[in-house]
C-alpha cells in the first residue's frame, strides 16, 4: 500500500489548502499557519497552528467516529496533511452555542457567559463577500440550500455533535462555550460532518483557571489580541490526546 499522494490544488481558503489526489473520491487538506478573524480583516501567521489543528482535528474526528458520528476523515499523513471523502459541502456554517459569546452578544441583548438550555442553533449562509449572514427560515427556504427534511437532518446532526464535543471537552476541564461545523454529503448522498473542529473552529475555556481572559484558549486570544494563541493551542492538544484515539495514518 502506499500513501496517498497530494495532486492539483483544488481550492485554497483561509487556513487550509484542497488537494486533488490519485484517488477520485479522496482529498488532501493541508493545514496553514495561516490566521485570520473578523472576515479576514485580520492576518497573522502562527507557526505551528496548522500543525496543531490537524492534530487536534484528527483526534476530534476519531472520537467522533468511535461514537458513530459520520465524518468525511479517514486519516492523517505528514504532521498537517489530513486525508478526507471528498464530500459536496453544503454553504451553510451551523453554529451551536452552549454559553453567549461572540456574534451572538454583539447582536443581541444577552450578556456574555450566560448559559444557554438548551443550545442555541444558528444558522449562518457560508459567503464572506457577504460577511456570512445570518440564516432565516425563509431565506434558506428561497434559497433552496437544502431538501426536504435535510434541515432536520444537518440540525439533528450539530446537536449530536454537540452532545459528543460537550462531554469530550468536558472529560479534560474544557467547557464547549460553541462552535462552528460544516457538513456535506458524500457520492452516496451520505449527511457527513466536514471541515475541521479545532481551537479556530469551537470556544475552549479552561475550568482550571478563574480570569476570563486567562481561560480563553481558542481564536479569541487571536481575535481579541490576547497573546499566547499557539500555546492555548497546545495546551488543547495535551488535553484531548489523552482521551481520543490515535490518528490513523491513512494508507
Ligand atoms: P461567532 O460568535 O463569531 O458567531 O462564532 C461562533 C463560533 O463559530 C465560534 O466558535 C467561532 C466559530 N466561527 C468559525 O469557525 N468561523 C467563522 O467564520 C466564524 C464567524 C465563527
């Protein structure tokens, strides 16, 4: 067997870079260091980022799959290369949200740190031209984004994934305050989640520490310029390796 070998670069966002490669139906994601915020009005690259969240992507997904959580993972190669089903993304980022914060405070009346029971579902239509607007029923309707009974579906699917992240993150002192997935389906019209789910990607405080700066150990150290965002990182990846599986190298 040999390793999968990256081709053409089928597209390049933000953090990570899509690989065609000698398999039709498998892609290569190669992870950046690359780090933007606030629709990419904000840039910086953070050396050892991309590395850190493939790794913590990787172990996210092969603890999701031992729970029966589809995923479009199926391997890592090569410290930031991570193997996927090439799935059709669906332009909808879901956001789930377990504690205020973010958009979500800036929008409404809600103060910072309040619980939410239950979670909040928002969904977002994936455009940065547009800034990522806000989904409404009716507009998604129009839109036409998704078939009948998939809205049901893709909600019922963050929410399980909710379920999982909370109590993963929750094992090692990690509160899930949100996060953002994206989901596609595969060439056998299978619901997969898809993307990354990675300190860029999902809120992290950390129950070990009391200061609401100190705590914060995702983007927001990079977002509200707090420093020390590769070590939050790291610290993340210490914490969920010792209770995911080991990646599998893909082969
Ligand atoms: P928000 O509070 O800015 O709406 O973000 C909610 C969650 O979604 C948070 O965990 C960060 C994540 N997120 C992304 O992954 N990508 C994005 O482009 C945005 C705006 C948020």
């Amino acid at each position: 067997m040999t390793a999968v070998i990256p081709g053409p670069l089928l597209h390049e966002g933000k953090a990570k870079r899509v690989h065609a490669t000698d398999h039709p139906d498998l892609l290569a994601v190669d992870f950046k260091d690359d780090a933007t915020a606030f629709n990419a009005e904000k840039r910086a690259s953070l050396a050892g980022k991309g590395l850190m969240n493939c790794r913590i992507s990787a172990l996210v997904f092969e603890y999701l799959k031992d729970r029966g959580v589809p995923t479009h993972y199926l391997g890592v190669q090569n410290d930031h290369w991570m193997v996927v089903r090439s799935v059709r993304i669906i332009p909808i980022e879901v956001v789930v949200r377990n504690i205020a914060a973010g958009s979500l405070c800036r929008q409404m009346p809600i103060a910072p740190a309040t619980p939410l029971e239950p979670p909040l579902l928002d969904l977002y239509y994936k455009d940065d031209g547009l800034g990522d607007p806000l989904l409404t029923e009716a507009r998604l309707e129009r839109l036409n984004l998704l078939g009948p009974g998939q809205r049901q579906q893709l909600e019922a699917l963050a929410m399980q994934v909710n379920r999982e992240l909370r109590a993963l993150f929750g094992s090692v002192d990690l509160e899930l305050v949100d996060f953002k997935i994206e989901l596609g389906f595969t060439s056998d019209n299978r619901l997969v989640v898809a993307d990354e789910i990675s300190p860029d990607t999902c809120r992290l405080w950390d129950r070990r520490v009391g200061d609401v700066n100190d705590r914060i150990l995702d983007k927001d150290r990079f977002r509200q310029d707090l420093g020390g965002v590769v070590e939050a990182y790291g610290e993340v990846l210490k914490r969920v390796e010792g209770v995911c599986p080991e990646p599998q190298v893909y082969r």
